[in-house]
C-alpha cells in the first residue's frame, strides 16, 4: 500500500511506499517532505489538490490574528502527521486567499472541511480538542 505526499516545490501528488527512504518527487526530484506536517496552499493549488487526490485534504481556513486558529493548528499538524500518507491537511490563508472560503460560505475560522473524491465531505468550526478531529477523519482515511 503506498501513501500519497504533496511535493513541497511543485505541488504535484506522489505516491510512496511507507518503507521508502528519502524519496523524492516523480516530477521535479525536490526531496518530499513524508512528516504529514500541514502544508499552505494558495487558492489554485487548493482546486489541484482536492481534485486530483486519491486520499481526503482536510483544509484549515484560518487567519492569522486569530487565536482560536492559532490554538487549534497543533491539534492539525498532529493529525496529519498520525495520518500521514493517509490524509493530507493543507492550510487556507483566508486573508489572502477568499475564493474557497467565500464558495464555502466560511462565516467564522477556524473551519475545517474535509473533501475526498474531489467534494466536501464534512465540516466543522471552532476550536475542538484533538480527539474530536481523530475521530472525525478516522472513517475517511
């Protein structure tokens, strides 16, 4: 079974082997970064990621003035990196990147949605405790 990883230089998905080590990107060989540790994405690499990822992207719309988001992103880099290869999160700067967030109909951050197959599949608000999220994702993964 292998896990699926965004390259860090050029966004495209790979998949690896859990047992390989130090792999590097199929398209550009930049060093893949296999920690499950969330990743920013801009409104276009947003729309490529959901659509063409065979694993669920749990997306963090946040802000940086806000401290609920601030409070919750350990929560997120722990799950991804519990999932990692398994589930990709991603981080939307709502400040600097609306599109999503106004598709959405974000109406306060932190929101958290779940897309797999290219569609959302759940979502939620707030701060919430580490556990809530494992559970959350857990069916999906």
């Amino acid at each position: 079974m292998s896990h699926t990883f965004v390259c860090p230089d050029c966004g495209r998905l790979n998949r690896v082997s859990p047992t390989r080590e130090n792999p590097a990107c199929g398209h550009c060989k930049a060093n893949l970064q296999i920690s499950g540790a969330p990743i920013q994405v801009d409104d276009a690499k947003l729309d490529r990621l959901i659509r063409s990822s065979p694993v669920p992207v749990l997306v963090d719309f946040y802000a940086d003035w806000c401290g609920p988001c601030k409070s919750l992103a350990p929560h997120l880099d722990k799950l991804g990196r519990e999932f990692a290869g398994r589930l990709i999160v991603a981080k939307v700067d709502t400040e600097q990147h609306k599109r999503h967030a106004q598709q959405l109909s974000v109406q306060g951050i932190p929101a958290v949605y779940l897309f797999k197959g290219g569609k959302v599949i759940n979502n939620a608000t707030g701060l919430r405790p580490l556990g809530f999220w494992q559970q959350w994702v857990a069916p999906h993964v």
